[in-house]
C-alpha cells in the first residue's frame, strides 16, 4: 500500500505554498504531480523543481501513470500528491490509487466558476467530481495553508 500523506487540488501545483507550508508540515519526500499535461512539459518540470523543497524528490506522472505505478511504492515514500482539478483527483480514485483524503486548496476562478471558499471557485464538473469522492469516502477539506482552519465543505455545494 502506498504511504499517501495527502492529496492536494491546487491548479498552481508546485509552488512556494506548497514548498514550503505543506510539504513541512507533512514531512513528505516525495511530491507527485499528476497531471497529463506537465508530465509532457519539461519546462514546466524545471520550473516547479525550482519551487520544490531541497532533499524532496519530484515525480511528474500522467494520470493513467500514476495509477498503473502508485502500487510500486515503499512504505518509506512519504508521498504527497497534486493534482490540478478534481477531475484528475476522481481519475486516480477510479483508477485504484487509494486515496482518502483531499485538500481543496486553490482552485482559481475563471469563465463558468463561482467563487465558494477562500481560493476555491467551481463549476458543475467540479461539483460533480466532490459528490463521486465524498460518495466512494474520500474526505475533502477546504484549507489553503496548514495553520489556517479549515473551511466548510459544504460551500462546494451552495
């Protein structure tokens, strides 16, 4: 079983937020960022690298990638995953990736999303995707840094 710390929805993926506040206060060495697009981006790549936090591995898979290779991970992987959107998130959970918990974090507004939380906005697909979560046990939780509370998930809904 893979050592999942966490699952993160943050269309930023790597950057000094998540370098720093969430990657310290997990205590992960490894961020996986699975996205189809950036696994195909090495640019893209080097530039999240830079974000990252020194002594913790970057891995850049696709969706379908990290479903089939998850599995191969030791125990000592302390992985924490980002995702871009919670389509991808449902993907993964589909695809067998045992994760249990999601962190909403940003999800940035743009044509045909609302604004629901702090630094969430969401759409119909995105609304869709949280109940198909919440309905196979995922726990979600709005927060966009670890020391800050989180927020009611029930704004995904309103």
């Amino acid at each position: 079983m893979p050592n999942i710390l966490l699952t993160r929805i943050d269309n930023r993926l790597i950057h000094g937020q998540v370098a720093t506040q969430w990657n310290s206060s997990l205590g992960s060495n490894l961020i996986l960022v699975a996205n189809d697009k950036v696994a195909a981006d090495k640019m893209r790549q080097g530039l999240m690298d830079m974000a990252a936090p020194s002594g913790v591995a970057t891995r850049y898979f696709t969706l379908e990638k990290t479903i089939e290779i998850i599995h191969k991970a030791t125990e000592r992987q302390k992985i924490f995953i980002i995702c871009e959107n919670p389509s991808d998130v449902l993907k993964l959970v589909e695809g067998g990736v045992p994760i249990k918990k999601v962190n909403i974090g940003n999800m940035h507004m743009s044509e045909g999303k609302r604004q629901v939380a702090t630094s969430v906005a969401v759409d119909e697909n995105d609304i869709a995707a949280f109940k198909k979560l919440q309905e196979r046990g995922v726990e979600l939780e709005i927060r966009r840094v670890p020391t800050m509370a989180a927020e009611d998930v029930s704004k995904l809904y309103s």
